[in-house]
C-alpha cells in the first residue's frame, strides 16, 4: 500500500509541474500574497523552458516521475519505503568515455597506490579561495576553480552526445601530497574536474598553456579563482571513523577549523548601496541578459498564441453543439477570455522589452568594459531599469538583475576575479573586505575527501569523494545552498587511477 501512496505523490507532482509549465506564466494574472509565489514558480519553468525546449520542459516532469516510480514498484515487499538512500536529484549519473584509457599508459598520471593503501584513513582538504592581490600574479597558480583548464595533450571531454562539457577545477596533486602526505592521490600531476554530465580528465606534470575550449563550445566560463588546499585534522572519534564514518563529527571540525582561521560567511556579497557609479561591464552584462530574454519572449509568445487559439477552437466547437450547456459554454468563454488576456499583456511587455534591447545593444556597443559610466550615462542607465520594471518586469524576472545594486554586484565580482585592468577600479578598502570576509564558499565548502549530502551519510557503496564544489556566489555557483556537485569514486577504481569510472551526483545536505 505504501509503495502505491508513494506512486501516487509522484504521478501527482510530476503532473503539476508539467500543467504549471504549460500555464505560466500566472504572476501577472495572481493576486495578493500569490503574486510573489507565482512569480517564483514563472522563473523556474522559464529555467526548465531555457533548458529543455517548451516540449521538452512539459514532458521532462513526466518521464521523470516514470522513471521514478520503477524503482518503487521494484522495492521488495519487506523494505516497504523505510530505506534512506542517497537520492539523486533530476540530473544524469553519467560515465564518461575512458578518456585515460585513450590517451595510453605514457599519459597516466603518478604510479598505482600500494595494495595496502587506507582511502578512509585521509583527512579532508579544504580548498579556500586565495586573497586577491595587486602585487602577484593572479593566473600562475596551480591549483583553481572557474577560468579555464591546462589540459597539455588531453582532449577536452565530451559527452555521449558529443557535447563539449564546462570547465570547473584543477586541482595540482602535488599540492594535495604536500598539504596532505597520505591522502590516496598520485603524488604529481594534475586532475581536471567538468560539470554538465561529467568527466575528470588527468593531466600530467608539467608547464601548459590555458586550453582554448572546442568552437562548439556552448557553455560560459566561470570566474578564475586559485585557492590553497589544507588538510584538516580530525578530532579522535572523527579520525577513528574516517571520512566515511562519524559525519558529523568530521563536519564539526572542519566548521571549528575553518573559524578559527576565517571569518565566516554572513551571507552573499553585495555592493555597497547607495551606488554611485557603475562600469560599462555592467551595462554590457545587463544588454546581453535583456537579448537572452527577448529570445526567451519570442518562443513564449508562440505558445500563447497556440493555447489561444485553441481556447477559440473550444469555444467555436461548443457553440455549434446543441448539446452544449450553458455552464459549459461560459466556462469555454472565460478560457479564451483569459489566455486572450494573458496573449495581449504578453505582447505588450514583449514591445517593450524588444524596445530596451535594441537600444542597450546601441547604448554599449564598443564600449570599454572597464570604465565607468559618466553620471549622465548613469542616469540613463537607472531611467532603463525602472522602464523595465515598470513594463516588462515579468519578461526579464529570470534573466536579469532588476536594480542598481543587483547589477554592481555583479560587476564587483568580475573586478575581483578579473584581469589586472579590472581590479585595478577597485578600492584598497574594497579589496580588503572582499579578501578577509569572502575567501569560503557559503555553507558548505570547496574540498577533498569532505563529508556532506546525503551519499556522504548513507552511501552503502563505499565510494571515495574525490571533489565536492559547494553554492558559492563569488564563483557565480549559484543552485541551492545545500546543493553539491559531487565526483565520486570506488576506492579499487581510485587504486588503478581509473578516472574514467567517476562519477558525478548533485546532492542536498
């Protein structure tokens, strides 16, 4: 009976997604405390839209319910539902091409562990973003996350449908053996980490360029950030346990390490209000968010003018039934009246906002990024933002900061992680705060070996957390605060240097 219920929640869900996609957007139509719920669930199926395709977003939800009630109906009778596995999020499990097995043995990266090799006994390494400072070179570390890789002769990965993956970290194992002597590593080399379906690519020891990414490359990069690996040392009953043991203990020391040599993250960073001056990246940044949204209209407004048309359809084809009740008519007739409604309000914001884009495009063309706006160019740029918000706010909800303060902050963060020319519009005082208030992600932390989410805590398989990359908004990483990107692998696959066979889950603690 249980198992049924539990279809049944499924089937439910997955079908309420798929009828809220094909309805929304609903936030200009709602009301009262709705409104800002509505708007909220508008920037999700707008997300899955940008994602997946219209067809795709409506029929995603439903595969995916199907798909997880196989496993349900395949539960043995005796273990009900009572069971706590790690449940992966909406995302593929993927196992990437045996890149290391292509690349020949010349290509491995160290020699293989000793037989005797105790992966659960390695302490968890930190990896905490480095200080910004004038005075170095930014991009000559060797360890980072964001930016690009260093892959030598190694292939940037694809996926099995041969789409080239985007970059995340390198981490320099060299680094890791000295930060950490017995952490279950080669001791040289580098490994290179990729989101999207996965892959970690080996790279061996020596001075390579950046990797230009394929021209196929459909992704964006992140910000460059070097960051300084350090093991932390466990307490007694967390090194007893292991990494794979007393999670919560090992979870405590690392917070209890962490505080007692950065300050703690308060929240995201947010540029000091009121703002006074804006530079061109910003501007750029909000054109470029603006054509995405316009784009992201146009197919919208196909849809409308679908679901209108076949409102008109019903309509139509009750009037001409003499069978057709009066209740059944006016109910036809408020469908048309509605979605007639929400096509006319859609087209109208859809003019405006196609206004606003041609000419940001003209406001920023050739411009420097890396200067400021005059107050006069200021002044047109906060005239932009409050005709958006005022008609076409609904448009650009999911794409685009909305106020001045939204649009600094995230100019702030490419100035920190930029090229020279950027930081140098930074003040000595900004800087400072950035450095001693923002080096540690947000919740949860960049790092090796590190407990968190649920397959930290339930994994019955044993598997080896090679690399966990946490929410971090100076990273622009920016899913759930409880959400990590997780590459994991079997400690006899870590042994023989089997990259190849990691694999990567996103996972909530």
């Amino acid at each position: 009976m249980i198992r049924w219920i539990a279809v049944a929640v499924i089937v439910t869900l997955a079908g309420l997604v798929s009828g809220y996609v094909i309805d929304a957007p609903l936030a200009s139509s709602a009301a009262g405390g709705w409104r800002e719920t509505a708007t909220f669930l508008d920037g999700g199926a707008a997300g899955l839209v940008a994602i997946l395709g219209y067809k795709g977003a409506v029929a995603g939800p439903l595969v995916l319910g199907a798909l997880l009630c196989l496993p349900v109906l395949a539960l043995p009778l005796r273990s009900g539902l009572g069971h706590r596995g790690p449940v992966p999020l909406p995302a593929p499990v993927w196992r990437p091409e045996p890149l290391a097995a292509s690349l020949g043995e010349e290509h491995r990266i160290g020699r293989p562990l000793a037989a005797d090799a105790q992966v659960a006994l390695s302490r968890p390494i930190v990896l905490v973003r480095k200080p910004r400072l004038r005075s170095r070179d930014w991009f000559g570390d060797p360890s980072w996350l964001g930016g690009l890789p260093r892959l030598g002769n190694a292939r940037w990965p694809r996926d099995r449908d041969g789409t080239a993956l985007p970059f995340a970290a390198q981490i320099d194992l060299a680094e890791i053996a000295g930060a950490c002597p017995e952490a279950p590593l080669p001791p040289a080399g580098s490994l290179a980490f990729f989101l999207g379906t996965g892959a970690v690519v080996p790279v061996p020891a020596g001075n390579y360029d950046f990797t230009s990414p394929p021209e196929d490359f459909a992704h964006g990069f992140f910000p460059f950030w070097p960051v300084d690996p350090s093991a932390v040392d466990l307490p007694d009953d967390g090194r007893a346990a292991g990494p794979a043991g007393n999670e919560e203990a090992v979870a405590q020391a690392i917070s209890a390490w962490l505080a007692r040599r950065y300050p703690l993250r308060e929240g995201p960073l947010a540029a000091a209000e009121p703002v006074e001056r804006i530079w061109w990246h910003g501007a750029i940044q909000l054109a470029d968010c603006y054509r995405l949204a316009l784009h992201a209209a146009s197919r919208l407004a196909d849809r409308r003018m679908a679901r209108t048309s076949d409102a008109r359809e019903d309509l139509e084809l009750l009037g001409a039934d003499p069978a057709a009740t009066a209740l059944l008519l006016e109910t036809a007739q408020r469908a048309f009246d509605r979605e007639g409604a929400r096509l006319k309000e859609h087209r109208t914001q859809q003019e405006a906002l196609a206004e606003v884009s041609d000419a940001m495009d003209r406001f920023t063309e050739d411009r420097d990024p890396w200067l400021p706006l005059t107050s006069e160019e200021f002044a047109v740029l906060r005239d932009v933002l409050a005709h958006v918000e005022r008609d076409c706010a609904d448009l650009v909800r999911a794409y685009a900061p909305k106020d001045l303060p939204e649009l600094a902050t995230l100019t702030l963060r490419a100035m920190i992680s930029g090229p020279p020319e950027a930081l140098a519009h930074i003040s000595d005082a900004e800087l400072a705060r950035i450095n001693a208030g923002y080096r540690l992600a947000g919740r949860h932390q960049h790092g090796l070996f590190c407990p968190g989410g649920r397959a930290a805590q339930e994994d019955r398989h044993g598997d080896v957390l090679l690399l966990q990359l946490a929410h971090d908004d100076m990273m622009e990483w920016n899913w759930s605060e409880t959400g990590l990107y997780q590459f994991r692998i079997k400690p006899a696959d870590l042994e023989r240097h089997r990259w190849d066979r990691a694999s990567l889950r996103f996972e909530t603690a």
